[in-house]
C-alpha cells in the first residue's frame, strides 16, 4: 500500500458520521486535489471497512458510488441512512450533508 493511499485512508476516517464528503474533497486532504480517481481506487481497495468509512465518499455530485465496492450502492445507501443521511434517487445532498471543514491530513 502506497503513502498516498495511508493519507487517502487518515482523511476518510476523519468524515464524521451522518457526513460526507466527496472524492475530490479527500484527494485535496490527502495532498493532491488532482486525485480523485485515485481516492476511488484506494476506496476500492480498502483494507478495513469497519475502520476506513468509505461509504461517506460520494462523487462532486453527491452520487453514490454505483460499484461500492462492499454491496453496491444500495449497501452504500443503508450505511448513510443508518447515520441519518438522507438519500434521493442515489443521491445525497451536498448543501445539506457535506462536511466542510475537515483537517488537512499529512
């Protein structure tokens, strides 16, 4: 596992629950806001999905991701739910659900 992906995986865990935050929000506390699709492959990847709360990354859109990559986004959908995040047509609401001021992760 790269550095990069240990960063990606620090600002993850930092997205409080009932949150979200988006891929590129993560690429950016990860140190490169150029990375979102690679947030997406770490997510992918994620060695830990109880720990790393990958289910509150959604794209800039508030999408879920439609290849979650532990259910699918129906999974994705009952785990934000379940935190109190309220899911339209497979998406969240940015406005409303985005968590703003996170710390950069070094």
């Amino acid at each position: 596992m790269s550095d990069f992906y240990d960063k990606i995986y620090r600002a993850v865990r930092q997205i409080p629950p009932g949150k979200v935050a988006t891929y590129g929000q993560i690429a950016s506390m990860a140190g490169n806001g150029n990375a979102a699709r690679v947030v997406g492959n770490a997510l992918h990847v994620n060695p830990a999905p109880g720990v790393i709360p990958c289910h509150r990354v959604v794209n800039a859109q508030g999408r879920l991701a439609p290849n979650f990559a532990f259910g699918g986004d129906e999974e994705q959908q009952r785990l934000l739910e379940a935190e109190g995040v309220e899911v339209i047509d497979h998406h969240v609401d940015l406005k409303k659900y985005q968590a703003a001021a996170l710390a950069d992760s070094p």
